[in-house]
C-alpha cells in the first residue's frame, strides 16, 4: 500500500466528527460490544495481533501538526525559528522536543497564524 492510499484523522474531544458517509447516528446506538463485533466483522479492517501492532511506526505530533497546516519542513522551520535539523529529528524520532519547545509546538496548534505573526515580528 502506498502511503498516497491511507489517510489520517486526528479528532480531538469536541471537535465535529469527520465528513463522509458514516452514518454516526446509528454508530451512536450501538452498544461497544456491538461496535467491536462490527470491527471484527469487516474484511477491509481485519483485526491485527499484538506482534503486527508492534511493527507500527508512530507518526510524530510534530509531522501531523506541521501536515495540517500543509507546509514543507523547511517552510515550518522558517516560520517558527526552529532549526531544520532539530525539526527532522522530531520527526523522525531521533529526539523529542524538550518542555520549551513542547509549550511552543502547543501554541503553534493552538493558533498558527498568530504565533507566526509574533515570531516574525520578533525577527
């Protein structure tokens, strides 16, 4: 599968659900075990064992927040002062961002457009 093929949807608590077909009012009254037995039950999503699950990579917060605001690693670095390098080791998990740099990553979900306004004027 190409990584074209998948998509991602993060929703966080109190954000409208995703647009689509999904017919959320009757998800709603499903019971949770329905709902696994649902799950089960579909051959495109079969369920994975413990060891698959272990294969998984996790995507970065870093790499979905930068995804969501559709820009380049470099065009993310350059907005928001950090260094590219520092930017592609989040990334690739080869370091984690440290408590600064979490509180502005978390400034920058928050509101990007104002945070790139301050960090520019600040320049």
């Amino acid at each position: 599968m190409s990584k074209t093929s998948t998509s991602q949807v993060t929703v966080k608590p109190g954000d409208p659900r995703p647009t689509g077909d999904t017919d959320w009012a009757y998800l709603d009254t499903l019971s949770d075990e329905a709902l696994v037995q649902a799950a089960l039950a579909d051959a495109d999503a079969p369920p994975t064992s413990m060891a698959e699950g272990l294969r998984f990579k996790r995507v970065s917060r870093v790499r979905v927040l930068r995804q969501q605001l559709a820009m380049t690693q470099s065009e993310f670095a350059a907005a928001f002062q950090i260094p590219l390098g520092t930017l592609r080791d989040w990334e690739q998990h080869r370091s984690t961002p440290d408590a600064p740099a979490r509180a502005l990553l978390r400034a920058i979900e928050r509101d990007p457009v104002t945070m790139r306004r301050l960090l520019q004027n600040a320049a």
